[in-house]
C-alpha cells in the first residue's frame, strides 16, 4: 500500500515538473520568435539570425518533448518491445541534449555576474549589431558602462569596436563614438576599430593598436561576457578584465540561448561568430 502511494506522489510530481518545464519552454519559444523575428528583420546581415533562429527553435522543440516525456511517458509508453526500444533511445538523446543546453547556460549565468576590479589603461568595448541603423538597448548598456570606466579611470582609454555588414553605412564603433560624445566624453580618450564583423575580428584588428601583453578591460553584455573573455585569450590577448553591463530582460533567454549555441559551435561548427 506505501509502495502504491509513494508510486502515485511519484508520478504526480514528474507531472508537475513536466508541466512547469512544459510551460516555461514554451514562453521561452515565444521570446525567441519575438525577439529573432524583430532582429531577422532589422539588421545588416539577417543570414546569421534566421540559422540561428531556427537552432534555437529546434532547441525549444527538444526542451518541449523532455517537459511531455517526464509528464506523460510520452516516449516510452507503447507496448510493442520495438517501439519501447526505440522511444528510449529518443529519450535518452532529448534528455542528453536539454542536460547540455542547461549545462551551458548555467556557465554564461555563472560568468555574468563575474566583474573584475583590476584596472587597466586600455577598455576594449565590443559592438553589436544595429537594429535599421540604431542602437539596441544593450549597446546602449554598454555604453554606459564604457561611459561609468572612464568617469573611475582618468588615464583610460576606449577601444570603440564593430563594424556594418552594409557597406558605407555608419559602424557600431562610430555609433558608440558618437552617444560618447553626447555623454561628456573627449574625442582623444576613443580608438575606433570599425572594420570587425564579429567578436573574433574585433580582438584580431584591436592586437594590430595595442601590444597582447598589455592589460585590457573587456566590455560587454553580461551574458556575452564569458565568450568574450574566451576569445580575447584565444585571439592572444594575456590579461583580461572583466567589465560586464547590464542587459535588457525581455531578449535575454534568447540571448544566452544564442550564447549556448557558439558554446556548442566550438565542438560541431554549426553557427559562425556574430557578436
């Protein structure tokens, strides 16, 4: 009779669970479509965003069918040993590929609330793509925080990066530069690198104005920043200093599902670099 009750608890609360999984995959499908569809439409080179789009909508579908399966049994209910069999192998790949998708997001939620306090001459601030040649809300963000960098750092100078996919249109560096300027900053204390199409380039252009041994303050969204840092030290830069700013709430579950993706680029190659 315990055996029965425990046994009946025990499916309840895989349902619950289910369910709860179910509900907030769901809404995280719902962010995705908003926020991809709006940049699919709005920025210079939309290529990347509908691949990248459709990744993280697969990734959703997997989180989906994980929330049905510890519900209902979905995969494993059937009688016939055969479909039996094969509903266990699908299970066992959606459960395995929804354990990597939280396994790296935990890392990039992890690494965003890292900040540095060591100083540096140099603050290299990443770019982002504009959205019909504006700036988004994050870059915004991160502007503030190259802004808040130098206000703490009179010696210090920014290393404006980014460029636009859309020839002889205005750079994410230029745009920062400019939005600097309005906020009180001299024209003297930026460096402009706005020929980099991606987050790679960026550091690869920033090496040809400062030595790799030089001490440089990273700046970008916080949940970019772990990448980031990654691909500073790849690019070759020794020391690197962690500078996180703040970030919109509504895009950021796609963003750190966009995160996981270039996590996971890094072992099958399946998304270039964007930001």
């Amino acid at each position: 009779m315990k055996r029965k009750i425990k046994s009946i608890r025990l499916k309840k609360n895989k349902a619950v669970a289910g369910i709860i999984l179910g509900i907030l995959s769901v809404i995280l499908a719902g962010d995705i479509s908003v926020v991809m569809l709006h940049r699919i439409k709005s920025v210079g080179n939309p290529h990347i965003y509908k691949k990248n789009y459709f990744a993280e909508s697969l990734i959703c579908m997997t989180l989906i069918l994980s929330s049905f399966d510890i519900a209902f049994n979905l995969f494993t209910r059937w009688k016939n040993a055969f479909l039996k069999f094969f509903g266990w192998i699908f299970r066992l790949l959606t459960f395995a590929a929804a354990l990597i998708v939280l396994f790296f997001s935990g890392k990039i939620l992890i690494g965003s609330l890292l900040h540095s306090k060591k100083k540096a001459e140099y603050a290299i601030v990443l770019g982002m793509a504009l959205e019909n040649g504006k700036p988004t809300k994050d870059l915004l963000f991160r502007v503030d925080t190259a802004k808040k960098y130098l206000d703490e750092n009179p010696d210090a100078k920014l290393i404006l990066t980014g460029g636009n996919p859309k020839e002889g249109e205005i750079t994410e560096a230029e745009v920062m530069q400019k939005l600097l300027i309005k906020r009180g900053v001299s024209k003297d204390r930026m460096i402009l690198e706005n020929q980099s199409v991606s987050t790679r380039q960026n550091f690869i252009n920033t090496m040809k104005m400062i030595d790799a041994s030089t001490p440089v303050a990273l700046i970008s969204s916080n949940y970019h920043m772990n990448r980031a840092v990654k691909i500073a030290k790849k690019a070759g830069f020794l020391h690197v200093y962690r500078y996180p700013s703040p970030s919109s709430v509504f895009p950021f579950a796609t963003n750190v599902l966009w995160e996981v993706l270039h996590n996971i680029n890094e072992y099958t190659n399946i998304v270039k670099d964007t930001y």
